[in-house]
C-alpha cells in the first residue's frame, strides 16, 4: 500500500476539519463520474492504431510542453528531451527528468506528473530521484507493454466518456469517423474546427493555406466569397462527423466587422504577403465575428482563447517550431473588443460562446459580467497558465458572486498529456468540492444544494455548454 502524499485521500481539500468533512461527502458525488473532456489536443489516430506508447519519454515528457519548459528553465537543451521531432536518447531524456525533478515543487505540473505516477502507474512518486531514474523508466517500460496500458484500454480505466480533439478544418477526419463507426470502443472522440491556420495573415504559410482551402471547398468561387463559402462548407463537414464546437486561437479579442469590400481589399494583400500586422489583426477581428455569423446557423459552440504572445522565443521558433512551451500571455481588453458581435449575437441563447483567458484580472472585471448578463456567453475554466490549483480556487471566487454557477464551460484540461487527464479533472473535481464547502460550512448555502451544485458543474456544465 502506497504511502506517497500524492495518494492521500484529503489532498487539496480544506485543512479545517469541520470543512474537509463536508468537502469529502461533496466528492463522494463527483470523484467517480465520468470524464468529459470538450478541449483537447490528442492526436485521434492514437486510437484507431491502439499501439502501444513507444516508451516512458515518448509519452511523458516530450509532448508535454507544461514539463520541458520547466527543464527548459534550468539550462536543458530542449532537442535533449525530444521536443519538436528531434531524436534524442529516451533513458537519457528520462535521466535528465528525474534529475531536475525537485524543480517541480509547489507546480501544477509537479501536482499532476505525481498524480499520474501514483495513480496511472502505481509507482511511488516519492521515489523519483537521479539515483532511481533508470529502476523506474525500467518500470514503466514494462507496465507501457501490457496490453492494459494501450491507448484504447487506458480511455476505459479512465473512465473518458467524451474526448474532443483540435483538427484543421481541411482534415478528412477518417480516424474519427472510423471510431464512430467502431461498436467495441465507447468513448465519443469528436472533432473540434480550429481555423486559425487559415485566418493569420501573419503568419508565411497564409497564402498557401487559403489558396488550398478555397480549391478545395469554395463551391467555385474565388475571393473573400469562396473564403467564406469553403468555411461554411468545412464547418458542415465537422459537423457531419460530429463535431459540437469550433475552437480560435486569436491574438486579441476584437470582433469588429469589415465589409465585403474592405475584407476583399485585406485579403488580397494578405495572399500578396503586403498586409500590415494592423491589417491581419483588423481581418482576424472580422473573422471571429463571421465565425459567430456562422455559429447562429450551424450551431456550433464557439471557444475563443486570446491574449498570447506565440512562439515568443524567435530560436526556439525556428529550432523546434510551434507548441512547445514557448507562448507567452500578455494583458487583455474584452468588454469593448467583444461588444460589435455580443451586441448583434450575444441575447441568442442558442449561440454558445465559451470565453477563455490567461490574464486573472479579466474575470472579476469583464468576463464575469459579459457571462453575468449574456444569455450566450460561458467563462471559460481557467487555462494554460492559470489551469492549476491556486487558480482555479481564485477562478471561483473572482466569478460567482457575479454568474453563480450556471454559467460555467465545465473543465477543460486542454492536454498534449494524454495520462495527465485523468489527474487533471480529479483535480478540478477537489478544488470545486473544497470551495463549495466552504460556502456550506458560512452558511451560505444548504449541504444538499452544493451536492447538487458540483454535479451539474462537473457533469452537466460541459454537456450543456458543448451541446453534448
């Protein structure tokens, strides 16, 4: 039997005895439902393949970009843990891991990668260590070759009901279609419609991306026109196989509409390369307007996270490439950058719009009430940088006096990780259990009411929210 802390059944609950009580019946509602999982990076064809993981660095380390940039940080040479395509020694990368492993003290990072050891492997995090790298990657190995440990056998351990992935709109979504279609795999992997590929001007592959986007959906049509008609087109063609929401990825928050005319005129120089970075900003601002259009007729929930500096370190852009630890969150504006497409969208309450941020000073003073008054709009759980402990406690606090608990996205662990999940949402499950006990334990509300509370937040918010 473990003694490791990572296994203690009153972590992260309240310290107070008489509130970890009530926290403890609280969780006893939610910690064995099912996962429900409406944002995520997973690659679909993990499932269809059903391989198994190549080894303990493939699955752990390299891909996570929460972990290396903690490595990253203290001196190690990212090509060293295998990001971004480069080979690298696994067992070294591994040793290199457990070596810095103190660095993860106090982490979210550190708080998951426990959980996942403790209760994914059952190894002992407490354990990890340079002297025991090499005994544990030995572990893990052999765990990683039981047929219990591949992709599909490891969504049912997890108890995963519904897994969206994050998918070019040009994809031809055959491996989602294939698990659909598949009576032995029960958990509902849908795709989710990320355009933003196809909306920056600034980024070089622009031109060539709309240009393959409009050959292939555009119904014939060239210019703005085709653009729009193959979004349309490509939009349809997710929800055909599935899909629930559409995903963007924006630099800020503006919504304001172009005419036809003026969206043409920016267009044209965006396919030239000539668009200034104000331009492409001024289109991406269209864009998520159009998006929203484009939303009230097909019904697609709308998920926008703004506000992060990309691919911040211009070496490591070019060494290792996107997504790799090295996006970076500036301040936001949304009460006036939202109001051109809330004002003409937002009293539709059968538009959803989930508003995500990584700027904490944002909820209490603008997502809070845009969510307080909207019939469309959601706060977004926190994310990226904010998705830990500490956080999501704040999270809480910063919305409801405002929004109550109905206006809620439900978690969202937004993973690369796909054996942080599960620890992800359990931590989630703590956090919502310990903050409503306290609500319980001031007198604010009724014991039976919270219980009510956390299973509509774990459960009932990301289906509602979804439209799952």
């Amino acid at each position: 039997m473990s003694t490791s802390h990572a296994a203690h059944p009153d972590r992260l609950l309240p310290a107070d005895p008489g509130t970890r009580d009530i926290a403890r019946r609280l969780l006893a509602h939610v910690e064995d439902l099912p996962i429900i999982s409406p944002h995520g990076h997973l690659d679909p064809a993990m499932f269809t393949a059903d391989e198994p993981f190549p080894n303990p660095t493939a699955l752990l380390i390299s891909p996570d970009h929460y972990l290396t940039r903690v490595l990253h940080t203290a001196g190690v040479d990212l090509a060293d843990l295998g990001v971004g395509g480069h080979e690298a020694d696994p067992r070294e990368a591994w040793r290199i891991f457990c070596a810095h492993w103190h660095l993860y003290a106090g982490t979210a990072t550190g708080y998951w990668v426990e959980q996942e050891f403790e209760h994914v492997f059952q190894i002992n995090p407490d354990r990890i260590s340079a002297d025991n790298a090499d005994a544990i990657y030995d572990e893990l190995t052999e765990i990683l070759a039981r047929p219990d440990f591949r992709p599909r056998a490891l969504a049912e351990d997890f108890n995963l009901e519904v897994l969206a992935t994050t998918d070019d709109p040009l994809d031809d979504l055959a491996h989602h279609k294939a698990l659909a279609e598949d009576p032995t795999f029960t958990p509902r992997v849908l795709p989710t419609f990320r355009p933003d590929a196809y909306t920056k001007m600034y980024k070089p592959e622009f031109a060539d991306n709309v240009t393959t986007l409009i050959e292939a959906a555009g119904d014939g049509q060239t210019g703005y026109q085709g653009y729009l008609a193959a979004m349309r087109n490509r939009r349809q063609y997710f929800l055909d196989h599935g899909a629930t929401s559409s995903d963007h990825g924006t630099h800020n928050a503006d919504t304001t509409p172009l005419s036809d005319a003026e969206a043409q005129r920016l267009l044209d120089k965006g396919m030239r390369g000539e668009a200034t970075f104000e331009e492409a900003l001024a289109f991406e601002a269209n864009m998520t307007y159009r998006f929203a259009e484009m939303s009230q007729d097909d019904g697609l929930v709308m998920t926008l996270h703004p506000g992060v500096y990309r691919n911040h370190s211009t070496g490591a852009f070019q060494k290792f490439g996107a997504d790799v630890g090295h996006d970076i969150p500036f301040q936001m504006e949304y009460t006036r950058s939202l109001q051109p497409m809330l004002s003409d969208f937002g009293e539709n309450k059968d538009f959803h719009f989930v508003i995500f941020t990584i700027d904490e000073t944002t909820f209490s003073r603008e997502i809070a009430p845009l969510a307080g008054y909207y019939p469309s709009v959601y706060a977004g759980a926190p994310w990226w940088f904010i998705d830990e402990i500490d956080a999501m406690s704040r999270f809480r606090s910063y919305t409801t006096g405002t929004t109550g608990f109905s206006r809620y996205s439900g978690f969202i662990d937004d993973t690369r990780a796909y054996c942080s999940i599960p620890a992800r949402h359990n931590t989630s499950r703590r956090v919502e259990a310990g903050y409503l006990a306290r609500l319980v334990a001031e007198h604010r509300l009724t014991e039976d009411r919270a219980a009510d509370i956390i299973v509509d937040l774990i459960d009932a918010s990301p289906r509602r929210v979804f439209k799952l």
